[in-house]
C-alpha cells in the first residue's frame, strides 16, 4: 500500500492538554463562577502545574487567585497532557556507527526515563530493514512498530532494549519506504485514538539512498518525493506531523525540506560537540511542539452551568503578569477560538498565540468562568 492512495477520514478533533474535572476551590459566594487555572513550563510533562513548549507538563505552584470584575469566583483545575502518540523512526545505516550511536542510544536511553515526559506513547522502529520476500519499496513493510506504543516510563525499558540490541549495519538510508510507513501506522493511530494527537518523528543522519532505483514509478532518493509524503500526512484528515532530528553528517537542505513540508517548520539539526545531550535536547523540543495547544471546554460549561460567552482566557509567558487573551474568532492574531461555535468541545489558542506559547520559557494560562467574554 501506498500512503497517497489513503483518503481522509472525518475525525473529532484533537484536544491535546485537557483539563481534569476535579474541583479545589469554590465559588464566591455570589458568583456560581470560577477560574479553571493550567500553566506550563519547561520543568516537564505529568499529571498537571506546568507545559514545557519543549516537552511536557510538571507541577508548579498554583497561579495566583486573578478577579476581574470581582462577580467570578475562584475554582482551580488541574491541566493533563492528553495522549501524544509518537513513532520514532531511527537510522541504523552503517554511517551511524561509532560515537552517532553510542551518544544516539545515550540521548534515547535519558529521554524515554525522564519524569517529564511520562504519559508519551512513544513506538520505535530502525531502518534499513533486514531483506526479506517482501518488496523493499513496500511502506507497509515499516508500518508495524518494532517497539509497539506505549506511555513513559512503562515502555522505557522495551525501548531501551531494542536500541541496546540494535547495531549499525544497513548498507543504505531507504527513507521514503520507511517514512511512509511510519506514517500510514501514525494515520492508523489518529483513526483508533480521536481526541490525541499523532506524530512521526525521523532521525538520520545522511541523505536517502535507495531501496531501489524506482518505487512504484518514483525516484525515492528525491527529496521532493519524501517530502510529498510528508506533506500527505500532514493535510490527512487528521494531521500526523512529521519532524526530523538530523544528526551530524545530514543532509540539512533535505531535512527541513522533509520537516517544512510535514507541518514542523524545520529540522532540528544536532551538532557534533555533545551528540548525546544536544539529541536528548531535539527529543525534548520535538515532543513538546508535537502537543497540540487545545484544551477541553471545561465540566460547569459543557454541563450547563456558566455560558460559553462567559468564559475568557488569561496568559501570561515568562513570569510576566497574566492579561485576558481576547477570543478571536477568525484567528487572525493572538487569541483564542472554540473548535466549533455551534457545538464548541474545546477550546483553541490561534497559531500565533500558541507558538509564542511554544516559544517561551514558561506559558501560564487561567480559564476563567463567569465573566462576559471578550471578543475581537
């Protein structure tokens, strides 16, 4: 199978940080109104405080009681990192032996342990595959994970394990049968799992070569046919964005051009000087952007409750002073919107918003309840 002869499915959307229902604090008592309070930082990802715009969530301090209009109340709760499913896709070309590897699973090896990214679904896969009867240019040939998803830190200990067992030994970088693959199993992930957010992830660190002159009538070491699948996944009814972390010796041109056309801007590209920490870093910042900036309407306003032209949002990054973040419909600045004004289910920073948000050091946000909605 071919991953452009797939057709997009209709799909509830994402939500990727959602916020848990448990209630700690208590209206005012003339008010029947709250602040739903989530903020992030680069501590971690867990059970709630924090959003690392590199990876994660972890527990901060509680943000402080903010009044408005003095009418809304003060009900915190906690935020949640809803499930990221990631694939990692990793060379095992002979061109990765030596110090590439050993700093490689050194990088791997910290970041699958790290406290910060518990709740991950992370899958791992190596290509070159060994030959076999079945055709090399077959994408599905690397659909199935050789680790099979599952969250950190439970799955650490199988990933570990395969890279341990794992050894440089493939003669060629057959990137466009092993990225399909990856992606046609992350468009399988999105189906069965609506409402979490799917991503591959492509580590190399040269430039594709093979599996064989022709797949199905394309080049496959064209950059532009790599980057058409890239692209396929990225515009799938449910997006699965593809990042790529290059290694030293990549070919950088092909890299942020694979990255750019899955939705991820550019590659991130490791330098030589401390392989394994700068690629447990890119690990960092790859899951982080992977996370979707959306969070579920919260429980008083789906049930009922508050109105939904009663909600607004505060934001504030790096320790700056929180301020109301206008909704804006038509996301055509900083703002927020509802995924869907006539049955809104989430809701959504705007681009802008999210990747300052991503950008920062520390991004706090407040949903507060019970006060008319600003609007722009």
């Amino acid at each position: 199978m071919r991953l452009e002869s797939l057709h997009p499915t209709s799909l509830a959307s994402m939500v990727g940080l959602a916020v848990a229902m448990g209630l700690h604090g208590a209206c005012a008592p003339d008010s029947g109104a709250g602040l739903v309070s989530s903020s992030f930082s680069s501590d971690g990802a867990g059970s709630g405080g924090t959003f690392d715009p590199d990876g994660g969530l972890s527990t901060d301090a509680p943000v402080e009681a903010l009044d408005p209009d003095a009418a809304c109340g003060l009900v915190t709760e906690e935020a949640i990192a809803v499930p990221l499913n990631l694939y990692i896709m990793m060379d095992k070309s002979s061109s990765m032996a030596g110090d590439k590897w050993t700093s490689a699973k050194a990088g791997l090896t910290a970041f699958v342990n790290s406290a910060r990214f518990a709740g991950v679904r992370v899958a791992l896969r190596f290509f070159p595959r060994v030959a076999d009867d079945v055709p090399a240019c077959d994408h599905e040939a690397y659909g199935e994970p050789l680790v099979p998803f599952g969250p950190l830190p439970d799955n650490a200990g199988a990933i570990v394990a395969a890279i341990e067992a794992e050894s440089p030994n493939g003669a060629s970088t057959p990137v466009y049968p092993a990225l399909g693959g990856a992606l046609l199993q992350g468009i399988d992930v999105a189906k069965n799992h609506p409402g979490e957010a799917s991503a591959v992830l492509l580590v190399t660190d040269g430039q594709p070569q093979g599996p064989a002159a022709q797949c199905a009538g394309v080049n496959p070491e064209d950059p532009d046919a790599i980057a058409d699948l890239a692209a396929a996944g990225a515009r799938y009814g449910t997006p699965v964005r593809t990042f790529v972390i290059g290694l030293p010796g990549v070919n950088q041109s092909f890299a942020n051009q694979v990255a750019a056309a899955g939705g991820t801007d550019a590659a991130v590209l490791v330098g030589a000087t401390n392989i394994a920490v700068e690629f447990q870093d890119a690990l960092a910042k790859v899951t982080g952007q992977a996370l979707p900036c959306e969070f579920e309407v919260p429980s008083q306003v789906a049930g009922g409750q508050v109105a939904f032209d009663d909600v607004n949002v505060l934001f504030g990054l790096d320790g700056a002073s929180q301020e109301i973040l206008p909704q804006r419909p038509g996301c055509d600045g900083p703002g927020w919107r509802y995924d869907d004004p006539a049955s809104p289910a989430a809701l959504v920073l705007c681009p802008a918003t999210c990747e300052a948000a991503r950008g920062a050091s520390i991004a706090k946000i407040q949903i507060l309840l019970g006060c008319e909605t600003v609007i722009l």
